[in-house]
C-alpha cells in the first residue's frame, strides 16, 4: 500500500503538468525546482530523507511593471535508500515549454561527507506543437557535501560539477569546455525549531550567485523566498535576458513526512501472546510487593554504598589536613632557616669589618716600629677570622721583623695554604730560602 500510494501521486503529479503544458512557457533552472533544498543546485546527503515526497509551486518575478514572472510546478522524492527522482514542468515569460526529469544516486559516504552522481535536465520542450528532448541542457553532475553541528545550527556545505545547463548552456554560455563547477551552503537555524527549523541558503550556480531562506509556516508546509543573481540586482526589470536576468522567487513546498509501518494483525496478536496470561488482581499486588522490595534493598544498598562514600572522604580529608599541617611546620622550619641565614651572613660582614679594622691597625703598628703592638692586631683578627689568608701573611712579617724566621716561615706557609695563588708570599720563601731577603728589605704584607 506504502509504494502503491507514491505512485498515485506520481500519476497525479504528471496529471498537473499535462494541465499546466497547455499554457505553460519555461526554462529548466527554475528556482526551487529541482531535487532538494537548494534553489538551483543539486545536492547531496549521508541520511535518506525523513519526507515521503516533496511537492510545491514556485514563481520568479522578473519585473513587476509591467508584469513578467516565470512559473512552475515540481515532484521530488528518494524512491529508494540512495535513488532520489524529480520531475518539474516550467514556464517562463517566452513561447518555451519544458518538463525535466532529474535522477541523483548516492554513490559513497563516510562520517558526514557524502558524495552523489546523478543526471539532471532531462528537459522536453514544445516546438511546433512536438516535444524534442534538447541535448544541450543534458546534465551530468557529480556533488559532494559535508553536514555538521556548528552549536545549535546544522550547516550543509555542497560542491560540485556538472555539464550541460550546470556548464552554462542555459544562459548561452559557451560550453565549449562541457564542464562548471557550482557550490552553496544550507544553514539550518533554530528558529521555528518544533516546525522543522528555518533555512538559510546561499549559492553559485555556475553563472550567478542566489541567495534565500525557507521559512516554516507548519511542519509539512514552508514557504520558499529568495533572490537569484544578486550580482545583477540594480538591473531588477531592465536586464534583457531574462535567463541572467535578477528575480524575486516566492513558492509554496508540501512535504509529508515518512510515517512508522503498522503492524498487521497477525504480529499484533503475536505481541499480545508474548505478553504472558493475564494477571489476577491478588497476584499483581504481590508481584508489586515483591518490586517494592526490590526496590527498598537497591535504595539501602545505595545508601550503605553512600556512607562508605562519605566515610572514605572524610578519611581523605583528614589526610588532607595533616599534610597541610606538615606543610606549615617546613614553611616554619624554612623561614627559621632564612633568618638563621641572614643572621649568620650579618654576623659574617660584622666580622670582616672588625677584621679589617684590626689588620689595619696592625699596619699602621708596623710602620711605626711598634710590631709587638701590630702582632696583638693581627691575633685579634685572626681570632675573628681565622681563614683569612692575609692575617698570617701579615704575621709573618712582623715576625721577621722581630727576628723569628722559624714562626714567620710557619705562618707564610698557612697563608699560602689559605690562598694557593698569593704570590707575593710564594716569592718571600723563595727569596728567603735563596738567602736574598734581609731583615731590612723585607715589605710588609
């Protein structure tokens, strides 16, 4: 009955054609005309569509004074899985007349990229009252698409090539090289959203740029708008050819949506078998005493699994909060460490500035002749910095000076010990072992 019911409105689609053919006038790129939601390209899918069949009605107002539109009327519907088939029957402000046939097949899908092949403008035109099948319209295509989620919009992007009317033939184009390319974009809005949503197009088609959208008015009707060759718009009514020529187009669409096969008879009788026998009263209120049960020993099984969840944070917790104190207790120790450094770095400047003082003392001794008083400065800044190599120098040669080459020798050797590159002691033990260094000539240190 599902494909015997299609095929009646296929019958009275080719019913309505053969009624509008007697006055019709036409072009075969009507807007909106053929297969798909496009204006004037094809397009392609990675999903069947949710319609049964598409049809409607489309006008293209190519002036409004005096009046000249181009009208036409059209049947689209995926016959089967990958098959989609249209048909249309078209008229224009001219003497020509034309039906076209229009078949896609979805050849390869992947994710959501498809790719289709098809053969479009299969048009049959009126000439001396004879219908003749123009060759030059003939249109091969092939289209790729890509569909996704672009937050709570759906965009369908459509790119493809194509001969015959797609390469230009319609609009006089040479066709020389038998091929164009053409692509466009479908944007689906939120709006109107338990309506089907309202549709953004926008399109090249080879030869101009369209653009339009198809707004919703229930969920099977939507009223189609747009404009075709916007590039030409300031030449609304003025363009001679009217195949290039800028329009208005305004139409109607009627798509009736799949609708779920009913079971027969037979498999619903066999739906109610598997049901079981019918359940007495008393033995339902113990079947649900029992789901009651059921249902109160999940419900303490959670909770039970609850207080396991809560005890195993609060253990997690304390855990938390005994690394924290240890954290605390090392920023302690560290900042006692710092101070511990600074204090020891302060103590260590005081030190050299006591030590230098005394070091300075003990020369001004020395050149005075006083060196028993320079002796006791340098033990004293010995004694505040015991690891600095010019204080036993110095002690050196105030004994030397006293005449006690033995502990002025020891004491050389300590400070070139302290400081290995000193080299103005290394040459004082050199000159004293050489025997050129006396009492007199010796400089202090």
């Amino acid at each position: 009955m599902y494909k015997s019911c299609r095929y009646r409105l296929v019958v009275l689609f080719t019913v309505l054609v053969a009624l509008a053919w007697e006055s019709a006038e036409g072009v075969s790129r009507l807007s909106y005309s053929r297969p798909g939601a496009m204006m004037r390209i094809p397009l392609s899918s990675v999903v069947r569509s949710p319609y049964l069949f598409s049809a409607g009605f489309v006008t293209e107002v190519v002036n409004v004074s005096p009046y000249s539109s181009a009208n036409g009327v059209y049947f689209d519907s995926e016959m089967s899985r990958n098959l989609r088939l249209g048909m249309s029957a078209v008229s224009a402000i001219d003497t020509t007349t034309e039906i076209g046939f229009h078949l896609q097949q979805r050849l390869w899908s992947y994710g959501n990229i498809s790719f289709s092949f098809g053969l479009q403008d299969i048009v049959l035109s009126q000439s001396d009252g004879k219908l003749e099948m123009d060759s030059d319209l003939l249109s091969f295509l092939g289209v790729i698409s890509s569909e996704q989620k672009v937050g709570s919009y759906l965009l369908n992007s459509y790119m493809g090539f194509g001969t015959g009317a797609l390469a230009g033939a319609a609009a006089g184009v040479d066709t020389s090289l038998k091929l164009g390319v053409y692509a466009g974009f479908l944007l689906k809005t939120p709006l109107f959203a338990s309506r089907g949503g309202l549709d953004v197009i926008g399109e090249f088609d080879g030869s101009g740029i369209n653009v339009g959208i198809r707004i919703p008015i229930t969920s099977d009707y939507r009223l189609q708008v747009g404009f075709v060759h916007v590039e030409n718009l300031p030449q609304f009514g003025s363009a001679v050819d009217s195949i290039i020529a800028p329009a208005m187009v305004v139409g109607l669409d009627l798509s009736v949506p799949r609708l779920g096969r009913k079971p027969s008879v037979s498999e619903a009788e066999g739906e109610v078998a598997a049901m079981g026998p019918r359940i007495e009263p008393d033995e339902q209120e113990a079947l649900l005493t029992r789901q009651l049960d059921s249902t109160l020993q999940a419900a303490d099984f959670r909770l039970a699994s609850l207080r396991d969840s809560l005890r195993i944070a609060t253990f997690e917790i304390d855990n938390l909060s005994s690394q924290v104190a240890m954290l605390e207790q090392m920023g302690v120790f560290l900042a006692d460490s710092v101070r511990n450094m600074q204090l020891r770095i302060q103590m260590m400047k005081s030190n050299i500035n006591y030590t230098m003082r005394h070091l300075s003392s003990s020369l001004q001794h020395y050149y005075e002749g006083n060196y028993r008083d320079a002796l006791q400065e340098v033990e004293m800044a010995i004694q505040l910095n015991p690891d600095l190599a010019i204080a036993y120098a110095r002690r050196g040669s105030i004994y030397f000076k006293l005449g006690d080459v033995q502990r002025a020798t020891i004491n050389w050797n300590l400070a070139l010990k302290l400081d290995p590159e000193y080299d103005d002691v290394r040459n004082i033990l050199r000159g004293l072992k050489e025997g050129r260094i006396k009492t007199t000539s010796l400089k202090i240190q």
